[in-house]
C-alpha cells in the first residue's frame, strides 16, 4: 500500500505585538552533578595539559563560553542528598574521602564548593546551588547561606573569608533538595513531610537573605505514581517561600521508533502544561497573588548508557557517558523549542548534565568534542535571547504515541532592541523536505543573514574523538529568502534550522 501523499509546506503566523514573554536567559542554564567524569576529568583535572593553575580545564571552559551557558545547577543531582557541603571547603588536604553513596563511588572532595564559585567566575556563568535535605536539613541550608552570602562576622562567613574569599558569593538561587519524591533518594520523603521541610528551609534561608530564590522539588518523572499529587501537596506546604517548582524529563529511543522518539516534545509540553495548571490551582485556592514558575532543571535524551557497570567504590568512573547521535540532536532542537513556546512560565531549565555525563560536551585526556546536541543547545542560547513571539504554526502532523504530533516545530524569537528575528524548526520528517513561509511585512528591511542546517543522511552518526565534525551544521542561507516582506524556506528532511534575519 503506497503512504498517502503529505502536503509538505508549513507556514508560521506570528504579529509584532503578540509576545509569549521575555526570555529568562536561564532557560538555557546546564548542570553539573558529582557523577562520573562530570567534575574530575571534566571541569577540573590537574596536572592535564589542557588545565590551567587551578587544574580547570581550559579546552572545556572554551567550549562552554561558546554555548554561554548563564547558571549551572550543582553539586546535584542525587549526591546533594547525602552530601555534607563543609566537607568541601578548606584546605585540600584536609578535606575528607567520603562513600558518595548516590552512584557507588568515593568522593575526594578536591573540587568543592569554592572552586566552583571560582570556576563560574572564569567561565562566565552564575551559580544555582543545591542544599542537602536529604540526609540533612533546615540547619545545614542556614549554614551555607551564611558562608556564602554574608559579608563577613559571623561563624561561617568568617569561614569563607579565613577560607581565601574575601567577599560573599552572593548565590541567588537556590534548589531545596532533589527529587524527593523517588524511592531511590535518600532521605526520600512523602510530599507533606517536604513540603513542610522545604516551606521551613526557605523561610530560614531567606531570614538570612531575603533576595534570593528558591526552587522546590516537583515530581521526579511525569509517570511517578504521586505525580500531580506530589506538586499540590508541596506546595500547599512551601507555597510562601517558594518561588519556582521544579520539572525533570528524559527521553529515549531504546525502542528504535525515530518517529514516536522525535514526538516526545509533545509529552513535554502536555507536562509543562499539566504542571502549570497544578501551580495556579494552588494559588487560587490559597488566593494568593504570587505565580510560581516553572524550573525544568533536568531535562534530555538519556538512554543510551543505562545498562553500564562500574566498580564499587572507585573514584570518577566513566559512567553515564552517552554518546549522542544525530536523532537525539533533532530531538533536544524540539524540546528547546517546547521550552521557549512556554517562556512565560519556565523561566529556569538545565540542559543535564554539561560535560562527559549525559552531556553536550566530551573529554579526554588528549582534548574535548562537541556531541551532536551541542550544536541546538548551542544556537538556541546564543541566538535566542529576547521574546518570544506568539507563533501559530500550520503544520502537518502524525500520530504518535503521544498523540497528535507535528511534523514541524517552530518557535520565533525577536529582539526589537539589535533588530534581529530567528526561527527556530526542526522538520522531523524522514523523506520530505519541507517548504516553510512566513509574513514578515511586519518586519520591513529584514533579511536573510543566516540559514544554518544541522542534518545528515544517517540518523545515527555520531561525533567522536577522532570524527568530531561529522554531525555540524552547515550554511543553508541559499536555502531561504525574503520576497516581497514573504520569507521563504526549505527545511530539509530530518533537519534543525536555525534561520536569522536582521534589518
């Protein structure tokens, strides 16, 4: 039976005065857990040529300077839980080994709370600072506050000074715990007894600085069993204090079904949306005026090194080390695009995890590589800053197991003050290229100055150590043009676009 013929042209409606909002640049925030490689032989690795004094790896710092990367979640993730963040500062020597009991391995504690403050300052990012509630509590997030946010005079902030920073760190965001809610955490809570815990850690944290944000833990996954239970309680309980609720998400092709892969945007905006509709439950029945927003502080494509052993108690094992290919890079391309199309309310997200764990970024000891999700992750933080535009995109579709599922996603973002315009598209069909139009008389004197094209016959080709460039985007500018304020463009079969336009 021949597929019946799809009419393959796409056209996105979008009007100057109908925004979404202004894009919270952390929406293109990372993070960085005590896993792995991720920090030992990832960020830090002394006595390696590409390190600099401070044993920071240079290659890498360049490759994130690139993305521009504005917060970076830490130290987790799953070790937070257990974690005893004055085990990480001081003297190195005098810093103890511990059993990181979250993966199995021993943590050296060489790399801390202090390296990283000073690795955001060299790197160009901010802080977004996990506390332990886990295995600890209100007193341990007072404490830490106090070392890093009060100037000087007391216990812990004199600590900090004596410690070699002189002046307060000044962290602004704060996470209260991680995934509380999963059997496997330690310390694992039902919803009302972290609710109440997190509701009492934000309001001591917040005696000590009344400035900063908190963010709560929502459920782990969309298919916990308490999901949707989990965020009302919660916030019921911490509503006061809180500023953000937290949403964590991964996809996988274990099943090799690339059409039901790439449509799971569409279960990552149903949950967005879902979670959004829980928050504004609770603030009508509290009648609050506050609006909490959204943190997607874990969110990727994670299933290619689930099955993975490695040796108990080891130190920085290869663990977690997906290798990306060019499929997961269409998919990370719509969940950017999904994250955007909802910028009025997630306002904080953490591509997880930065480098050698489930990452963009992979090391060695002879360099660093750019994965194949490097490149959206990439374009979206360096070309899409400003609003997003209320883009109506007329599409075809599919089904998928996840319902009805576009075979285009697009989202435009325009930045009035430089005069820039960007579309963002991934075409998720296999076999058409697409021809996609947009009305810009809206937008008199803009150009084309860009059409960049991520794709490749293989769905799954990788980039590697030896064959980094093997999935890279190309210019495609030949691709797209404005005739009569109507741009025209073709989107390639399986394709990431990202096309540029400026007076």
């Amino acid at each position: 039976m021949k597929k019946a013929k799809i009419d393959n042209k796409v056209q996105l409606c979008i009007d100057r005065d109908f925004t979404i909002s202004k894009i919270d640049e952390r929406i293109y925030g990372s993070f960085i857990e005590h896993l792995g490689r991720a920090v030992y032989e990832g960020i830090y690795q002394p006595g390696n040529k590409f390190a600099d004094k401070n044993g920071y790896r240079k290659d890498v710092m360049k490759l994130i300077k690139e993305i521009g990367v504005p917060i970076v979640r830490y130290p987790g993730g799953n070790f937070v839980s257990a974690f005893n963040w004055e085990d990480s500062v001081g003297p190195k020597k005098d810093r103890p080994r511990r059993l990181e009991l979250a993966w199995g391995v021993v943590e050296t504690n060489q790399f801390g709370l202090d390296e990283f403050m000073d690795w955001c300052k060299k790197v160009g990012t901010k802080p977004m600072y996990a506390v332990n509630l886990g295995t600890r509590g209100i007193e341990d997030a007072k404490n830490v506050i106090e070392y890093c946010n009060i100037k000087s005079g007391t216990k812990y902030s004199d600590m900090r000074i004596k410690n070699g920073a002189k002046d307060p760190y000044n962290i602004k965001l704060w996470c209260l715990g991680n995934e509380m809610d999963g059997p496997w955490q330690m310390g694992h809570m039902t919803a009302e007894e972290y609710g109440l815990k997190a509701g009492r850690a934000g309001h001591i944290m917040k005696l000590v600085d009344p400035s900063i944000e908190t963010v709560v833990c929502g459920s782990s996954s969309l298919y916990m069993d308490t999901y949707g239970q989990w965020e009302r309680i919660v916030l019921e309980n911490s509503y006061d204090t809180t500023d953000y609720l937290s949403l964590h998400t991964y996809y996988g092709n274990a099943e090799n079904d690339t059409p039901n892969f790439l449509a799971s945007s569409v279960a990552m905006d149903q949950f967005i949306s879902q979670v959004i509709s829980i928050c504004d439950y609770v603030k009508a029945v509290k009648r609050s005026k506050k609006t909490i927003n959204l943190s997607f502080d874990e969110w990727n494509v994670w299933y290619h090194s689930n099955g993975a052993k490695i040796e108990k108690w080891c130190e920085h094992p290869h663990q977690l080390e997906d290798i990306y290919n060019f499929e997961d890079a269409l998919l990370v391309g719509s969940m950017l695009i999904t994250l955007l199309r909802h910028a009025d309310r997630v306002k904080i997200a953490c591509l997880a995890q930065l480098v050698n764990v489930i990452a963009p970024i992979m090391t060695s000891d002879t360099g660093a590589w750019r994965q194949t999700i490097f490149y959206p992750y990439m374009q979206a933080s360096v070309y899409g800053r400003g609003e997003v535009l209320n883009t109506v995109v007329k599409t075809p579709t599919y089904e998928s197991k996840h319902g009805e599922a576009p075979y285009v996603d697009s989202v435009v973002v325009t930045d009035e003050e430089n005069e820039t315009l960007t579309i963002f598209a991934v075409n998720k069909n296999l076999e058409e290229d697409f021809e996609l139009t947009c009305d810009l008389r809206q937008y008199a004197g803009y150009k084309v100055v860009e059409h960049s094209v991520l794709t490749h016959k293989d769905l799954k080709a990788e980039n590697t150590e030896k064959n980094p460039d093997n999935v890279k985007p190309v210019d495609f500018t030949k691709g797209s043009k404005v005739d009569k304020g109507i741009l025209t463009s073709k989107l390639p079969a399986k394709s990431w676009n990202v096309i540029r336009l400026a007076k």
